[in-house]
C-alpha cells in the first residue's frame, strides 16, 4: 500500500489522491490488524525477492512518497502504536523545505528535516531514495539519471548513517527501457526499484537487482 500525505490538507477544498485524512489512514490501518495481514519491514521484503514462501500469503509493504511532514507528525504514531514498519521514499532537494515539484495547482505542503527522516528510521520508517529532483525518468538523459541516483543515495547515506538501496521513480515513470535502467541502478548500487503501475494504490515491484 502506497502513501504522500496524511491529515489535514495544506489548502482549503482540496481533495485529490495524494491525500487521506488521519481517519482514514487510521481505519486502513485498523483493517490489515483486524484481517490478519502481516506488514513487512524491508528485510523481509528483500528476503521475499529471492524466496517467494517466506512470506505469509497476507502481507503487506506501506510506503509513503515524498517525505512530507505529515509523515512523522500523523502518520509515524499511528504506525508505532501497532509496531508497523514501512518505508518512505524521499527527493534530496526537497529535505527541510517545500514541495516545490513544479506540480500545477498543488498546494505547497512542508517536507521532511533531517530531524524528521531520522526520527523516522529510529522507529522502523526506512528512508530511501526518491531522486533528487522529483523528475519524471523519461525527460533526462542516462548521464542526468545516473547522477540522480548516485547523488540522492550520496546524500542520504551522509545524513542518516546507513544504506540506502530501493529506488521509487516519481510519476510512476521510469524511463524508456527498463533493461537500460536495471543496468543503471546496478551500477549505481541499489537492489529495487519502486514505481506506481495501473493501480494506484500499489506499489509495484521494477526489478530486483541481483
């Protein structure tokens, strides 16, 4: 299950996908606990890749997009309360400021601090890569492409002390040939990448890089 932003909205009458309220993130949450879905931290994920029945038939992956505030302000005590890990996906440009993606009429919403994405890790919240731009993969060229994904893991690496090896591609875009990408984020040192597919509230397995 895939997640941007949880609360309240940033603008008044506003009302799109990229938001739910804390109620209903919270009955969402209330719903895996009560139907006996298993949530997943990336280990297991990982382990999964390679080992399909390790894993109980319901299980689950929560990931959130973006790195907004709300994510450990709303989110985080929701997901601490049941012991639910998750990972968020996090655009290095944007830390400690604004969600200026260049996205017509969306509200600017605040971002993440450092404070904030370690905050996360210590309880369970993995942070990794989401670029550095919040560029679609389809507009630069492999030379721009590799250095989003050496930079952002750089940069995240530096900061919160540890790997960082999944990839989400903003817009659900990942390029023109996902030969040319696997081979891209092998080099590059990252083991998956995430992006959206049909289903939007899905995050959809790229490839798992050996």
């Amino acid at each position: 299950m895939s997640y941007h932003k949880i609360g309240k909205p940033a603008g008044p009458d506003w009302d799109t996908w990229f938001h739910i309220s804390e109620a209903i993130f919270a009955n969402q949450l209330s719903y895996l606990h009560e139907n006996g879905w298993n949530v997943i931290g990336l280990e297991d994920f990982f382990t999964s890749l390679t080992m399909p029945d390790s894993l109980p038939e319901r299980s689950v992956l929560l990931t959130f997009d973006d790195g907004y505030r709300s994510m450990r302000r709303v989110a985080l005590p929701l997901l601490v309360e049941p012991g639910y890990p998750a990972v968020v996906f996090v655009p290095t440009d944007f830390i400690g400021g604004h969600n200026w993606f260049g996205i017509d009429n969306e509200p600017e919403d605040i971002m993440c601090d450092w404070d904030d994405l370690r905050e996360l890790e210590r309880y369970g919240v993995s942070v990794q890569s989401h670029g550095v731009s919040h560029r679609a993969f389809s507009e630069p060229d492999l030379a721009q492409q590799k250095e989003e994904l050496l930079r952002s893991k750089a940069v995240l690496e530096e900061g919160l002390g540890k790997p960082v090896t999944v990839f989400a591609y903003s817009y659900g875009d990942a390029g023109v040939d996902a030969d040319i990408q696997r081979n891209l984020l092998r080099e590059c040192g990252y083991t998956a990448a995430c992006l959206y597919g049909e289903d939007l509230c899905a995050c959809q397995l790229l490839t798992h890089i050996a």
